[in-house]
C-alpha cells in the first residue's frame, strides 16, 4: 500500500479514499494514545510549492494563548484581526459568519433607487458613448462605499484564519490579504460576495454595455508567502444563473473567487474546491503592471476541484505558476469558456491534470492564448486518456497557435500522483472539511 506525507503526518493511500482523521499519536507513556490534533497550529510542509520558499509559511502558527481567538460572527472576526498588534495571530471561525447579514439595504444611501437608475441609465435614454453621471450614479457610489466598508477585512502578519470542524465559513465577506507576508487560510467555505450595487457601463463590451462588479472572496495584494488550503469557494446561494438581466446584459454581482495580483510572490493553493462560479482566479490583473508584476506571481496550485467554472481557473499574467494534479470538471449544459489563460509574459507550467468533460465538449478549449507567451502542458488526462493539450489546441485553434516550452523547471512539488488518479484521490480530499 503506497504512503503519502500529509503535512507533519503520514497517512495511507486507502485513508485518503475515506478521509482523513484529526488524530495524531502521543509517545509518550508506556503506549501510544491517540491525541487531538490542533490543526491551527500547522505549518506549511517544506518543498509544498512556491509558498514553501526561503522563510516558508508559518502563519499565527507560534501565537500564545493571548493571541487565539474563536469567533461566531463578522464584527468578532474583524476585531480578532485588528487586536494584538503585529503578534502572531490565530483566528478560529466557528460556524458561518455573514458578513452581509442585515442585507443589501442597510449600505443604501438616502434616495438611491434602482428603478430611477434603470429609468435614468436605459440606453434608450442614454445611449452607449458615454459613462454614466449625474444623482443616481453618485447615490449609487456612495451606497457601494457603504458596503465596501463593511464587507473588507483587512489580513495582518503572521495569520492563521482556520474554520473549526465542517460547515464553518464566510458568507459576502472579503480577505484583503495586502501589502504583509505569512498568511494561512484553512478549512473555510466562502460564500462570494454579492456586489449589490454594480455599475451600468454603456461603454463597454464594444459598446453594447455592461454590469461590473467588486469584490473577490480572497485578495493577494501585495503579499509574500501566503497558504490557502482546504478551502471550498462558490457563489452558494446566488449562483450567476439566478441573476436578472436588464438592458440584456445580465445584472452581474460576482468578481473573483481568489485573485493573486500586484506583486504577490511565493503563495500555495492546495486542495480546494472551486465551484459554480464564471471569472474564478486571476494571477496578475493587469497586462500594464510589469513594474510590479515582472519576476514576481510565483504560485502553485496542487490537487484543488473545479466544477461548474466558466473561465479563469486561472487566468495567468507574468508570473512563474506550477499548476499540477488539479482536477477540472465540465458538466453537460453549462457555460465554458476555457482553464488556463495564457497572458502577457507568462509562464505557465501545467502538468500531470485530469479533466473530466461532458460529451462533445473539446479539450482544445483548456487553453486560452491572450498574449504571446510559452507554455509547458504535459502528461494530462482527458476523461482518463493522455492528450496533448498544446497539440489539439493548436491543431483545432490555428489562429491562436501556443508555444512548447515555459522555460522553467517546478522543483517545489509536494507528491506527485498519477493523472489518471487525481479525480478519485483529489474528489475525496478537496474543499473544507476534510484537513488531514
């Protein structure tokens, strides 16, 4: 029976099929008892992806008992993170948090009302060469304000945010991880936000007009050495399907589930679970951010679960990203744009993947090209048989030819399994509620 690390522990290949235990053994004493394990205190394993790198990823992992706290909703939580100073810290959510729980009304302005916005932006009226101004556009900013307040919560230092148990999360609530180093998020399941004010754009989308909204679950702004595991991510109970449509753009209030940008380096994605979202996961936000992009983004994405996601998963700028033994599913019926996007100055190296697609849906789609840049996609599945991403990608797409080769060898892998296995071992261990 073949063994695996998990983190500080070993555990056998048929225990990763049944799920994982939360028990280690004591040795001290005349025999080994099992022991509760406090899984808020882990650290990341060495060599676990470019988080691992130099200092590694240690989180609120030395914090003293001052510094623990255990919280049961949103203002408790925002408080955990601003008290104590730049002490390591450890956050123990307990349960689902809301970060939206008196509702979208309570961040209205006096006097914004959306059927005055309809009536005052309707392209009939307004038309599609201008952005839009005037009282309803600023009642409507200043209610966005409102809820861009609350709904933030900034990560210091040093942080291990982990969910107690199963069924503990974040509901419209999103991290701001900016600007600090060493951070862990565990064991969460996140809700995306809701933007319940976007913006009507008449000018974009070749000027037929356009919802925008804010807010990602998680930001990496920034920020060094970041670990992000065992975490599941959905729209939940507002999936895009649910949304209405107006000026027949459908009214839009997803972002990003979890955005790495502007300088960030040295982060681990590992065992989480991505579901029924659209724009799932930039590295890299801007094609103009050379300054503080270049050399930096270094991410590794291992054995997470995407399911029901349109595009962006991720969507890669700049950087050096190790995306092995993640497990993508495409179901009959919904809407797909591509996996990997291949952007300006990236490096992509994407190998040793199952995808599972529904029939009749081609691989050539994995791959987007947005930018010439070089990638390297071998030793992939496609419902269980080896395809050549590059190849059929180029071969159905000419006129988005890839180039063979990133240029970069991944050397921070933890174990690294069979393709053909990913689906069963990553479908059993993936998502929140299942630390090992």
């Amino acid at each position: 029976m073949r063994m695996r690390k998990c983190h500080d522990h070993v555990i056998a290949r048929t225990a990763l099929l049944i799920g994982c235990t939360a028990l280690v053994l004591s040795l001290s004493g005349p025999g080994a008892q099992a022991q509760p394990r406090d899984v808020a205190r882990q650290t990341l394993g060495t060599g676990d992806g470019w988080a691992s790198e130099g200092t590694g990823t240690t989180g609120g992992s030395t914090a003293d008992a001052k510094h623990v706290y255990t919280v049961t909703t949103w203002d408790q939580f925002r408080a955990a993170l601003k008290d104590g100073g730049s002490a390591p810290r450890i956050i123990k959510v307990k349960g689902m948090i809301d970060a939206v729980s008196e509702g979208c009304d309570a961040f209205a302005a006096a006097g914004y009302d959306f059927q005055k916005y309809l009536a005052a932006y309707d392209p009939a009226v307004w038309g599609h060469d201008k952005p839009v101004s005037g009282e309803q556009e600023d009642l409507r900013a200043a209610s966005a304000a409102a809820q861009d307040k609350t709904i933030k919560a900034s990560v210091p230092a040093d942080t291990t945010i982990i969910g107690v148990g199963k069924g503990s999360g974040i509901r419209g609530g999103s991290l701001q991880i900016k600007g600090v180093d060493n951070v862990i998020v565990r064991n969460l399941a996140f809700e995306a936000p809701i933007d319940c004010f976007p913006q009507w754009d008449p000018t974009d989308d070749n000027k037929t007009g356009a919802w925008n909204s804010e807010y990602d679950g998680i930001v990496v702004y920034g920020s060094t050495h970041v670990w992000v595991d065992h975490n599941t991510l959905t729209d939940g109970r507002y999936p895009d399907s649910s949304l209405p449509t107006y000026f027949g753009k459908t009214y839009q209030q997803h972002d990003g589930l979890l955005d790495v940008v502007r300088g960030s380096d040295h982060v681990t994605v590992s065992w989480n679970s991505f579901k029924d979202h659209d724009k799932t996961m930039l590295i890299g936000n801007s094609d103009s951010a050379t300054a503080d992009d270049t050399g930096k983004l270094k991410v590794t994405l291992h054995h997470n679960r995407f399911e029901g996601i349109v595009e962006r998963a991720p969507r890669v700028r700049f950087g050096q990203v190790d995306s092995y033994n993640n497990h993508f599913v495409v179901t009959k019926g919904q809407k797909w744009g591509y996996v990997y996007g291949i952007g300006k100055e990236s490096r992509l190296v994407a190998e040793h993947n199952a995808f599972t697609l529904a029939q009749g849906i081609s691989p050539a789609k994995i791959l987007k090209k947005w930018n010439e840049a070089p990638v390297t996609a071998g030793s992939n599945v496609v419902n269980g048989k080896a395809v050549d991403l590059i190849a059929v990608h180029n071969a159905e797409i000419p006129g988005e030819t890839l180039q063979s080769g990133a240029g970069w060898t991944p050397t921070l892998r933890a174990d690294i399994d069979p393709a053909k296995a990913v689906p069963g071992i990553v479908d059993a261990r993936a998502g929140a509620g299942r630390i090992c």
